[in-house]
C-alpha cells in the first residue's frame, strides 16, 4: 500500500470549472507539499502546509491532519493550469514521501 | 535568481560510462537531495544530505554517488551507467521549507 495516495489520477476539465485534487496518506508527518510539473519542466513548490489552509491566487490548499487527507483546489480553472500536480508528505526525520502524481488537462 | 542550478539538461550516455549530475543552490539550504522520476512511479529518493560533508542513502541508491563538500554543491555521480538508470533526475533543496528544484536532466542509457 502505497503511503501517500492521490486521486483522481487524471482530471479532464473545461475552462472555467471548480477543480479538487485529493491526497491521502497513512503516515505521521510534519508538512504537506503541493507541487505542480508542466509537461517536459521542472517542479514548482505550490504550496507548504503543516495545518488549515493557504491560498495563493486562485488555489486553495486544504490539509485535515486528524483525517490525514489535504485538498488542492483550483477555482475558474484555465488551459495553463494543465500540468501535473503532485502530492509529497514530510516525515519528522524531513524525510519526502511523494504521491504518484494527478494529471490535469483543461480544455478551452 | 536565487534557486537551484542542476546541468546538464540533456545527456546520453553508452552503458559502462560514468558521469556527474552538478547541483548547485545558493539559498544556504542545508538539506539537498537527489530524485529519479520515471513513467507511473513517484519521484524516487536517490540520496539526501543534511549538510556539508554528511550524506545519506534513500530509496535507490544503488549505482549512484554523492558528496558534499560544500553547503552549494551536491553533484551525483553514476560509476557505470546502466539501461535502468534512464530516467529523469531532479536536485532539490528543503524540505523544513518551500522545496526549490533544478529544471531535470533528462539522461538517456544506451
């Protein structure tokens, strides 16, 4: 069983849909990380969440940590929102656990 | 810009040949750490260091080598590259904050 488990693992939108990306994990952790991947580039940080909620345009993170389970939302979603959107947990040791990745197309 | 530097972008390498995957940040992180990513899998663990001069093995290790000489520099070294280690490669700085990652390097094993 896979410690951290995001879903769905593809998402096909059309613009201007609310979208919401779930992560589960099983492990006990010191921070959350959203990061999103554009096809062929690099890794961005999205968001660092140890408890609540950040927002930072329009995303909104989420994480309940007595239900081990974190949300990524994306509000009036955007063709250039199509990326890979990846899920890691942080162990007390800063150890990174990744989840396999949620693959998003929005659609004009 | 302030981030982590990671060359080369592309390579090609012949099995048995070596190389080295450079990195380099200049945001005075201590902990940097080396990531494959291949097709259907999570980013994989290759090595971790939590400063100058200690480093330490992740999930696959095997076949890869690290030092860290300096709180910058964390290169990756392969000793005798091998089909299974085409992939992509990502350096990275953090955890204990916002994770910076290089751009990849795309390396290709013939």
């Amino acid at each position: 069983k896979n410690e951290v488990e995001q879903s769905p693992q593809n998402l096909t939108a059309q613009e201007g849909e609310f979208i919401t990306i779930n992560c589960s994990y099983s492990v006990g952790i010191s921070a959350l990380h959203w990061l999103q991947q554009h096809p062929g580039g690099g890794i961005v940080s999205l968001f660092m969440l140890s408890s609540g909620k950040k927002k930072h345009g329009r995303l909104i993170a989420t994480i309940n940590i007595q239900e081990k389970h974190s949300s990524l939302h994306i509000t009036a979603s955007h063709p250039r929102d199509s990326a890979v959107y990846i899920c890691a947990v942080e162990g007390s040791q800063g150890n990174l656990i990744f989840g396999k990745g949620t693959k998003l197309s929005v659609k004009p | 810009n302030a981030g982590v530097t990671q060359t080369p972008k592309f390579q090609v390498l012949k099995t048995g040949q070596s190389m080295t995957l450079q990195c380099a940040q200049d945001m005075n992180h201590e902990y940097m750490s080396w990531y494959r990513q291949d097709p259907g899998m999570g980013l994989r663990l290759i090595h971790y260091s939590v400063g100058a001069g200690i480093t330490d093995q992740g999930e696959v290790p095997n076949g890869y080598n690290v030092s860290r000489s300096t709180t910058e520099d964390f290169p990756l070294r392969l000793l005798s590259a091998a089909p299974s280690q085409t992939s992509v490669y990502f350096c990275a700085s953090g955890p204990n904050s916002p994770l910076h990652f290089g751009n990849g390097t795309r390396l290709t094993v013939t």
